[in-house]
C-alpha cells in the first residue's frame, strides 16, 4: 500500500474542505482528525516489514515490550534502583512498558496508547499557535516527509519528543517546575533528550533577538566546516554528555549521505534567516520561542551525513519547522501572495513526502 500518497490525497483535500470556513473550531477538528489517522497508521503498521525494509528495529521494541508483561511494582523499584547504564533500555522506557502492559498485552495497542504521548502535545501546538488551515496542511505534509518514519520505527525517542514538546509549551507559559518535571520524563525515557535542554534554557533565560539572530548567523557560517567534519563533531557530543554509547555513531565512515536532507533543512534556515527579521522577534514573544529552534538544526542536520542515525539528534529541533516555515511564509509575503506561497510551499513539500522511501506500508495483519 502506497500510504503516504494517500495520506496526502486526505491533508491536502480534507484541509482544503476545512478552509471554506477557516476558524479555530475547525482547525481543532481538523487537527484532530489528522492526528487521528496519523496515530493509527503509526501504530498498527508490521514490525517486521519495516524491520526489514528500514533496518529499524521496531520487532525489537515489540519482542521487549512483551517481555516486560505481567511484571509489578516490586519489578519497577528494581529497575529503579539498578545502576543506569545497567539496562538495555533507559529507565523511563521499561516503566512506560510495564505500566501500559498492565492494561493491555497487546504491543498494537500498547503503540497506540504511547504515541499519545507525541500526538497529543504536537495537537496542542499546532492548536494553539496555527492562525489558518494552510500552515496546518504544510505542517502535516511536513510530518509525512521527515517524521512519519520515527513513528513507523516505533522509535522510543518519540516518547521522549512529546514530553519534550510539553516541557517547550509549559516553558512558555512560564510553568518551571512542569517544565522540569516533563523534561526530565524525556530523558528518562532516551538520554538523548538531554539535547532539548539548550532551546529550554534559551526560552527560560529570554535570549534577546539580536543574540538570536547573532547565533543563527555562527551557525550557519559554521555550517560547511561541521558538514565536512561530522564525526569529530559527533565525537565531541558523546563526549559532552559523559555517555560513551553515542560515540559509536562517530566513529564509523563518512556513510550517512542524506543530501536532500541537508540541504532541505539548511534551505529552510535560510529562509528563516531572511524571512523573521530581528525586530519581528521582539514584537512577537512566541516567535521568539520557536526561532530558538532554527540555530540548533541549522548546525546538527549535517551530522547526518557522518551517520544517518544523527538524523535523531536534529529531530529534537527541525520538528518545530512544522509552523516555522508558515511563520517565514507569513512575514516573507504580502497578503496577496501568501496563499499562493503557502501552496508553493505544500506541493515541494508533497514531492519530498511522496518521494521517501516510507510511502510502501501494511499493517500488521497483511505480514
């Protein structure tokens, strides 16, 4: 089944029906249904075909999930109170199997329920801060293109993003201690998660925007010397978060390739660089907020191409061009032209979707 075409036949005609009367109701329901349909096809795909197809290993997540049932509280506290590096998965992912494994022994429905956990704060994102349905549409699309595959993987550090993505929306709102709390939940559940803490602690300690913008322009000058060097850079983080696991992916041969990759994200940089002027930062709080995002993929989406896996480390902050690239469209374009920009924007961003390699697809009852 060719999924991700039909899946962007249904955003782009279901959004288009929606926009006959564009207002924060039916964007909600049009968030929700979207969502909806996303999270089923994430969770009822076969693990063994995308094992196989992707090299992922999402028959391990399930092989694991199974073996973690009928375990109880005293199981938890053991695993608490083991050394951290002591299991094969972080703490926070074990729990979260055993306690859902209580309610259900299926790993079909345990993946519904834990993608909740990406879902419903991507929602509340794209809810709060969308102002019409065609940044939704591109949003959408944007996830089929460069995030479909995580959710595909059954890839833990999924969990990990949506409780990251509540720690960015309570950061915000000035809520610290929840911040905390669901920033400490991600890293328990991947260690990587310890990478969000630098857009966190820039939104904690309000960054002006002409610091902002100032760090953009570094990274982006640095940009050619990491894309030539990865792996020491990569090298250079493991060493950062005192976890020799990581280092692996830096040691390995310049094999990571993923050109289109590359220069997708550092094209939208740019347009982000050029689009959101200093002074549309300083007007715009939540603005700012999101624009903390565009420094940091900038400089870790050509990791990728010392190892594909390095595709996660970027992941942590590309997700947010999900509304920034709108956002840019917005202050880029004159009223007049935005919407024909918007769909500009949609059908290069259907090609790259419908062009990955995700767009095969069964469900788990077809292998």
């Amino acid at each position: 089944m060719q999924i991700n075409f039909i899946l962007t036949l249904f955003i782009i005609f279901s959004g288009l029906f929606f926009s006959t009367k564009d207002n924060k109701h039916n964007r909600g329901i049009y968030i929700i249904v979207c969502c909806a349909i996303l999270l089923l096809v994430a969770a009822l795909r076969s693990p063994d075909w995308f094992t196989d197809r992707y090299g992922l290993d999402t028959l391990g997540y399930k092989n694991y999930f199974e073996s973690t049932l009928n375990q109880g509280w005293k199981e938890i506290l053991s695993i608490i109170s083991q050394h951290y590096s002591s299991i094969n998965f972080d703490i926070g992912f074990t729990i979260l199997n055993i306690i859902l494994g209580w309610f259900t022994d299926s790993f079909y429905l345990f993946s519904l329920f834990a993608d909740l956990l990406f879902f419903i704060p991507l929602g509340i994102i794209l809810y709060r801060y969308s102002t019409n349905i065609y940044q939704l549409i591109f949003a959408f699309i944007f996830y089929l293109a460069l995030i479909q595959v995580f959710l595909l993987a059954g890839a833990r550090q999924i969990y990990a993003i949506g409780f990251d993505m509540m720690a960015f929306l309570c950061v915000i709102d000035r809520k610290r201690w929840l911040t905390i709390i669901f920033f400490l939940l991600g890293v328990s559940i991947h260690l990587s998660s310890l990478l969000f803490l630098i857009p966190l602690l820039m939104i904690w300690f309000n960054v002006k925007p002409q610091t902002l913008k100032l760090i953009h322009v570094i990274c982006f000058i640095l940009f050619p010397l990491i894309l030539l060097s990865p792996n020491q850079f990569i090298l250079l983080l493991s060493a950062a978060s005192g976890s020799e696991r990581y280092a692996n992916y830096g040691l390995g041969e310049i094999s990571g390739g993923a050109s289109t990759f590359i220069f997708l994200i550092e094209a939208l940089s740019l347009l982000c660089l050029i689009a959101i002027r200093t002074s549309d930062l300083k007007k715009n709080t939540t603005l700012r907020s999101f624009y903390v995002m565009v420094p940091l993929f900038t400089i870790f989406a050509p990791l990728v191409r010392g190892n594909g896996a390095m595709i996660r480390t970027s992941l942590y902050y590309h997700l947010y061009l999900m509304l920034l690239v709108p956002f840019a469209i917005d202050y880029l374009c004159k009223k007049d032209t935005r919407l024909l920009a918007n769909y500009v924007a949609i059908i290069a961003l259907a090609y790259f979707a419908l062009k990955g390699g995700s767009s095969e697809y069964y469900f788990f009852w077809q292998i």
